[in-house]
C-alpha cells in the first residue's frame, strides 16, 4: 500500500535515508535528521513532498493493532522546464527496504508519482541514479524510463559555494524581487522608464 507520508512515518523515513546511504557508500554524507525532514515536509511552506510504502501482509502477521511500518518512501519535489513550459517531479530518493525488495512496492511508489504527473499535467518524472546501481538501472529501464545521456548533473555544495555566493556582490534574490504586498502574490506593474 502507498500512502503520503505523515509526522509519524518521519522516524522511520530517516532511519531508511540513512540505509540507503549506506547502501549507495557514502554513509558519513547523509547528515539528515527527524527534525529537518519534519521541517522540509510539514512545516510552514513544505517545498519537499513523499509517500511511503506499507507492506500490510508483513505488518498485519506481525501485530493488526499497530499503524503499519512503511518498508519504503519517495521523497519529491517541484521542478519546472522552461523549455516545456511546466512543473515536473523530481524523485530526490526512492528506497525499498531489502526485506520487501521484489514485491511491487518500488514500482508502485514510482506509479503513484507518474500519477501525480499525469493528474496535475506535469510532463515529465525526473530522479538519478548511480551508474554502479545496474540493478536500479535494469528496473527503471524495464519500466520505460530512459536515461538523459546527453546531461551531465553539476552541483555547488560546502566551499564551493560559499565560495561562488561570495563572488557578487549584488543583492539577494529578496532584495531583487519587488513585492506588491503582503497576501498579494506577484510583483507590482512594472515602472516606465
């Protein structure tokens, strides 16, 4: 079963965000705590989205009183693509615990964001995969995605881009951005000049 995640999936989110980076070899970079993920989903203006998934046979056989313990998530947000004009999704992780690995629950995790895409008119579902990840890769091919070849994924993180945010002394996006007010949600009419 896949449902949106909720508060109380968070402890066992994190506990999974922290397997798969072990499982993809760079434990000591995952640094990601039950507070920042309650934040980033449920705070004021959530900017990242998820869905868990439940394996009810495992957790019914075990205890039928408890609420389920999710064995997976998916942990989305918003993009946009100027050149089509919309949002998409992108899939920042997709991870199945390896004892409910084989059971559907990863392909059903991806087909409930392809129809959120197709539901909201997203065009596109985007995520990354390691290029060592040959199991993920045969799934995800098996399923009809198709890997972005001819893109190369660059990031700025720690000094980098401290460094790069130190190179222009210009103002802050907020500072840059007019505002017609408070509750209004757009800038005021433009100025002639």
């Amino acid at each position: 079963m896949i449902r949106p995640i909720s508060p109380q999936d968070v402890p066992a989110v994190v506990a999974m965000v922290h397997e798969l980076a072990t499982y993809e070899r760079a434990p000591e970079e995952c640094h990601l705590t039950e507070a920042q993920l309650h934040a980033a989903l449920f705070g004021p203006t959530p900017a990242l989205f998820g869905h868990v998934a439940v394996d009810l046979a495992v957790d019914l056989a075990v205890d039928a009183a408890r609420d389920p313990e999710p064995v997976g998530f998916a942990l989305w947000f918003l993009n946009f693509s100027t050149w089509r004009g919309g949002h998409g999704i992108y899939l920042e992780d997709l991870y199945v615990r390896p004892q409910a690995r084989g059971t559907g629950l990863g392909r059903a995790l991806l087909a409930t964001l392809a129809r959120i895409c197709v539901d909201r008119g997203y065009g596109r579902l985007d995520w990354s995969v390691l290029d060592w990840n040959t199991p993920a890769r045969d799934v995800y091919g098996a399923l009809g995605a198709a890997p972005v070849a001819a893109w190369i994924p660059y990031r700025l993180d720690g000094e980098a881009l401290v460094r790069m945010a130190q190179t222009h002394p210009g103002p802050t996006p907020e500072a840059a951005i007019p505002s017609a007010g408070p509750g209004t949600g757009s800038p005021p009419d433009p100025q002639p000049s």
